[in-house]
C-alpha cells in the first residue's frame, strides 16, 4: 500500500482515497532545510552528480541533495578499516610465528584464511552498496542512487510521488514512472533523519480527519511541491 502525490482535479495532491495526506508539509519549515537550495558551498559529490544529471536531462535549479552529510558514512568507513586491518594483522603475525618455528602452515590454517578474507570483501562490497544512497531534485528532474543503481529521470516522465506504507522504508518517497517503474529513495527514510538533518519525529505518522495514519517523510512533501511545480500546478 502507498500513498499517491498525484495531483487531483481540486488541484491537491491525491492519496489513494486519503485527500491531503501528503499535500503540504508537516512542519512550519519547507522539508528538507536537508537541501532545498543545496548545502552552501555544494559538497563535491553534489557536483559531479549534478552535472551528470544535466547531461542526461537538461540544466535545472537544485532543489533537493541528500544525504545532507556523509560524516557518519566516513566514521563507519574508518571503523570498518581499523577492524579489518587489526584482524588481518593479527591473523597475518600468528601465521608468521607459526612458519617461523619451523612448522608449515596446517590446511585448516589456511582455510580460514581465505574464509576471512572472503568475509571482509563480502563486508566491504555491503559497505560500497550501503554508501550509494542519494536523491538529487532539480527544477528539470531527478536522480535516485540505491547501490549500484541509478535512474534518472524528468519530470515529465514521472507519474506521481507515493510514500510507502510498508516494508522496511515505511515512509520512504516512491518515485512512480510513466512505464510502470517503481522506485524507492531509501535514504529519504527515518533511518536516514540524522544525516538529512531531520528529526525522527518529523518521520512519524500523519493522522488524517478520518482517524487513518499515513506514513511519509518531509522529503516525499519536497518531492511531491517540486512535481506540482512542473506541472505548473
């Protein structure tokens, strides 16, 4: 189940049977004081990725960058090498002193050797996967980052804006595309509030006049104002 940012015949945002639910922001403040202009100066990687984008859709004003800061990412990038390094480090001296008393190295020695250094490439692989995790809205369009996938698209061929009300991104924006595709922005999660600058409770449900809860970020309300506005609503 989700909950739809498309634009009714009253002009609000439509959410399948819920009006309003997702219209306006939550707060006083516009979503995502995470980006609206863009972090001043612009990180680097807001760079890069903005111009990638322009060459595939067309220039556009920034709207929306996340993650506001990567400082936690870097911390746990750091931590990850220090474990990994003082582990094989470890396991490197004790294969040493063993070669060094004369002994050969026992199979099963070895064995875990490679079992380790699988288990930390595997580790490593996940900490590349987790890290790729952007949204960028531009006046032109946008660029969702899950892991090793990217899609960018424009305004134009985005249907509407949903929040998703199950699963493990309750509350994540949905990007809904014209042929059907489906795409979840993790990072505009609650698990995300602290590099998004946001509270948690910014995340919590919206209870609407009927009682219903509704679950959505402040970023799916930035994404659903910034499709409005393409569409000249």
């Amino acid at each position: 189940m989700s909950v739809a940012g498309r634009p009714d015949a009253e002009g609000q945002p439509g959410t399948g049977g819920k009006p309003g639910a997702v219209a306006q922001p939550s707060s006083g403040r516009q979503p995502n004081a995470p980006g609206t202009a863009g972090p001043a100066p612009q990180a680097g990687w807001i760079r890069r990725r903005l111009r990638a984008l322009e060459q595939e859709i067309g220039p556009g004003e920034l709207v929306c960058a996340l993650p506001l800061t990567r400082v936690l990412i870097v911390i746990v990038a750091v931590l990850y090498s220090l474990c990994a390094g003082a582990v094989f480090a470890g396991f490197g001296m004790l294969l040493w002193f063993h070669l060094a008393e004369g002994f050969s190295a026992p199979p099963l020695l070895l064995v875990m050797a490679v079992l380790l250094v699988l288990f930390y490439l595997c580790l490593f692989v996940l900490l590349i996967w987790s890290w790729r995790r952007y949204l960028l809205v531009t006046t032109a369009g946008l660029e969702v980052v899950e892991g090793f996938r990217t899609v960018r698209a424009r305004w134009a061929d985005v249907a509407r804006i949903e929040a998703a009300q199950s699963g493990l991104h309750l509350g994540s924006a949905v990007v809904v595309l014209r042929d059907g595709r489906r795409i979840t922005s993790t990072v505009t999660g609650a698990r995300f509030a602290m590099v998004n600058g946001t509270r948690v409770r910014e995340h919590w449900p919206r209870i609407l006049p009927d009682g219903s809860r509704v679950y959505a970020g402040p970023a799916v309300d930035v994404l659903i104002n910034a499709h409005r506005r393409s569409l000249g609503l």
